[in-house]
C-alpha cells in the first residue's frame, strides 16, 4: 500500500504525519513554532526555525510510523499561507525574518494602493480585497526596508515564497523555486482567470517578476527530496485551507467546512466558477489536481484559536486551553458579555485592519466564566457571519458545515456553531483534514489515489437546540459590538 509523508507547517506548529491511501495515520508528531511580536502589529517567525521545526517533526513522523523514507511514495506539504519569505537565490540565506499572515504593519502601504484606485483592479484579476493579510504588501515591505534588497531584487539574486516554497527550496537543497496555484492565488499577485501572474499587478505594486516563483498544480511533481536519508519525490503541494477542504471531500459545488485554528477559514466549493462576492469573501483557487481550474468562496477570521491562547497565557484566566469549556460550561451565557477578538483587525466581511479588540458589555457581575464564554462564542459568531455571507453570495443555502482544526475538539464551541447557525455541524472522528487532504492530493499525482473523503461512521454530529429567534438576536448585539471596535489604530 501507498504511504505519503504529509508536512503541515502551521502558524504556531510544524507537524508531520505519515498516511497511507485508506487514510490511515501511523504517526503525527507536532513541533512548537515560536511566534514573535517586535511591534503591536507585527508578527513573525525566523525561517530557519520553520525549517528546523518542519524537519525535525518529518524525522520524528517516520521514526515513529515505522517508515523509512524510501518506503514512501512521496511528499506533501501543505502550509499556512501568505506568511512571507525572501531569499538569497546563491546563498539560500533569508534576507529577513518570515512576516506572517497575521501581521498588519503594511496597512499603510495599502491604503496608499486603495487612494491609488487599484482596489477594483485587484479585485478583478485575484478575487481578493488589498489588505495585510496578503503576500504583495510584505515583499514591498522587506524590499523597500531592507538596505539593498530592492536592487538585488530587480537583479534576479533573490527569491520569494510563502512557506511552500521556502520548505520546496530547502527539501531540494535549493533546486527548485515552486509554489501550487492555491498558495499562488493568496499573493495579491495571481491572475485567477489566466492561472499566472499577473505582470501588470507586478508593475502597479513594484514587485519584480523575478522574484517569483514557477506556478504548478497542486497536484504535480515538484522535485527531489534527498534530506531526509533517501530519494523521495514531492507529489503534491496546497495551502491548508485547500488541502482541508480536499481532505473533508468537499469537491462538488455548495460544499462547505469550516478549520478552527489560529483563525477560522471558511471555504466553500464552487467548480470551475469563480463567484465574485458581493458580500465581503474572497474568490480563491481550489486545489488544482486535474487540468481543470477549479474555485471556492473564503472568509477568513483572523482570530479563533488564538483568542483562548491570549485568555491562557496574557490574562492568565486558565493553565490549560482545555480549561476553557469547563468553566465556559459553568455559566448558562455570557451575562450580555461580547468580546470582538479584532487582534489584528477583522478580516471577512468587514476587512477593517484598523479595527481592535473590545471586551464589551461588563457589569460588576462579570466572571472569569462569562469572559470565557464571550471568547468561545466570538469564534461561533465570526463564522455565522462568514456563513451567512457566503449563502449569500452563491444563492445556495447550507445544510451542513462540516468542520476541524484544534479548536473544533471543544464540544461546548461546535455546539455554539450549530445553535447560531440553525444547522448540523458534523465533526470527523479524524480531524486531521488538512495533512490528510495534502496526502490525497500527491497520491492523485502517484495514480495511487482511493478516495477524499474523510469521513467515518464516528462522526460527531451538533444538532441546533437555539431558537433562530435568540440566534437572531445574538448576531444583533455581536454586530452592534463590532461597530464599536473599528477605526482604533
């Protein structure tokens, strides 16, 4: 039987799983990735620490699962996206640290894009809105504030990559420059009809098309591994959110699901249209294993996971993430608590980077248990209007979310999600989706591929028990509260 080595390099982990083509894991080892935040806004890693981080779990995977790497019949990755890199081509050395996805110290550059009118361009050619949260604003910024970079830029002496490529460029020793179109159409840069860059795009925002690099499909043969103590091929490359939507078998048009991670990403199917939303998503590339172009609709909540992460270790409310449910549960709501969790601004539908985080609501009855339960229900909240949007902009109405990701483990949080949603949310007993998903996808390149559906007779389903009245007036008040969080920065 077919097994894949699938690499899933995260915001705040690096892990490796060894599957076969049922679907089966034999190992996941997880490695902590540190996160720094130099500056209120800014947020990054050091890329030797991806690499090492990523390298070590692979290591570890195989030890573990009893593989060795010429048993495998190839590699996956799959990646948190936008997280920019830039490269010496010669040396292979970085000439900066990795600006995450999260990070919005390029708001200014993009409200001098929007003054520029080159909103509705960008919109056009990438389906996507000019904010941080994409790759474009962060190479201007490590080529306009790094001595030299911009000339050695134009020069061709240097490389971009979001992580795919940066761990592409390392597994080969530094022979191939790639990247897949899902990772490609998170740029700002992608032209999504023409499935290539965009050379105009390049010009208007001053990022050299020598920097970029080759564009493949997802599932492809990208290169030669010879790192890991023997040769084995890359077979498949897709962003998380792509690689996940594959994973749950989401491939027919008005399938949904839902990752809770650091943030939230939902995406729904949409076939080889491209729906424009007028509803504040965004138009991306779904996982490319055929000739055929295929799209989904995303919203993106820029935080999820990491709101009970600021709960543990800012304001100590808890020792463990686990602790959050029980003493979330302890209370029957929030007491009229609402938390706007805007750390790094909103993402979907408002797009506000100059937005903050607000607790709001309070009275002297306000308990540890109340908070805990606002932060819980933010994440619910942020999705349903994500949901909502997304009905709206496909003319088609869900009937199931299907979710993973860490944070889909709280019970207490998928029953929220059902509750103001009005729909089941099915949880997989397997909710490693996102590795799965990259390992389906190279084992489609191999002609070993079975089947994507990672689904069981374990599921776990959340039926609805809220009244779409109390739902209704929820979102009202959550709506009300984010009004009053936007334009601090």
């Amino acid at each position: 039987m077919a097994r894949f080595l699938a690499l899933d390099q995260g915001s705040s982990s690096s892990r490796a799983a060894v599957f076969d083509t049922d679907g089966h894991h034999t190992a996941v080892v997880q490695k902590p990735l540190p996160v720094r935040f130099p500056r209120p806004g800014w947020v990054e890693h050091d890329p030797a620490e991806i690499w090492h981080t990523q390298l070590d779990a692979a290591r570890d995977a195989l030890l573990a699962g009893g593989s060795a790497t010429l048993e495998l019949s190839g590699i996956a990755i799959t990646n948190q996206r936008e997280t920019t890199l830039v490269w010496s081509r010669r040396s292979g050395a970085p000439i900066g640290p990795a600006i995450s996805w999260q990070d919005r110290r390029t708001v200014d550059w993009c409200e001098a894009r929007r003054a520029e009118g080159l909103a509705p361009l960008v919109r056009e050619r990438t389906g996507l809105v000019i904010d941080p949260y994409f790759s474009a604003g962060k190479i201007a910024w490590l080529l306009d504030h790094l001595p030299g970079a911009r000339q050695l830029a134009e020069a061709g002496e240097l490389a971009f990559g979001t992580v795919d490529s940066w761990l592409i460029w390392k597994l080969t020793n530094g022979a191939v420059h790639a990247t897949d179109v899902t990772n490609a159409s998170r740029t700002m840069l992608f032209n999504l009809e023409r499935g290539a860059w965009d050379p105009e795009l390049c010009e208007r925002l001053r990022i050299p098309m020598a920097l970029l690099p080759q564009v493949k499909p997802s599932a492809s043969y990208y290169g030669d591994c010879e790192v890991l103590g023997g040769n084995v091929s890359i077979m498949g490359v897709a962003g998380d959110q792509q690689a996940a939507l594959f994973g749950h078998g989401c491939l027919l048009p008005g399938q949904a699901k839902n990752t809770y991670g650091t943030g939230c990403f939902v995406l729904l199917h949409t076939g080889e249209e491209a729906v424009a939303s007028k509803h504040g998503l965004l138009t991306t590339r779904a996982a490319q294993i055929s000739r055929l172009k295929e799209y989904a609709l995303e919203g993106a909540v820029f935080d999820a996971g990491s709101v009970v992460q600021w709960l543990r270790d800012e304001v100590r409310l808890f020792t463990r993430t686990a602790d959050i449910e029980p003493l979330a549960a302890s209370v029957p709501d929030t007491g009229g608590v609402v938390l706007v969790p805007a750390f790094n601004g909103l993402g979907s539908p408002y797009w506000d980077p100059s937005a903050r985080a607000g607790l709001l609501g309070m009275t002297r009855g306000t308990s540890r248990a109340h908070i805990a339960r606002a932060a819980l229900e933010s994440i619910a909240l942020q999705s349903t209007e994500v949901l909502l949007a997304m009905q709206a902009d496909a003319a088609t109405k869900l009937t199931e979310l299907v979710v993973d990701g860490g944070a889909s483990a709280n019970n207490l949080l998928m029953q929220m999600q059902a509750d103001l949603l009005g729909v089941p949310v099915r949880r997989p007993a397997n909710i490693e989706a996102t590795a799965f998903g990259a390992a389906s996808i190279a084992a489609h390149t191999t002609g070993t591929f079975q089947h994507a559906e990672n689904q069981d007779l374990d599921s776990t389903v959340f039926q609805p028990v809220m009244s779409r009245d109390e739902a209704a007036a929820r979102l009202d008040r959550w709506r009300m509260a984010v009004g009053r969080v936007g334009g601090w920065a």
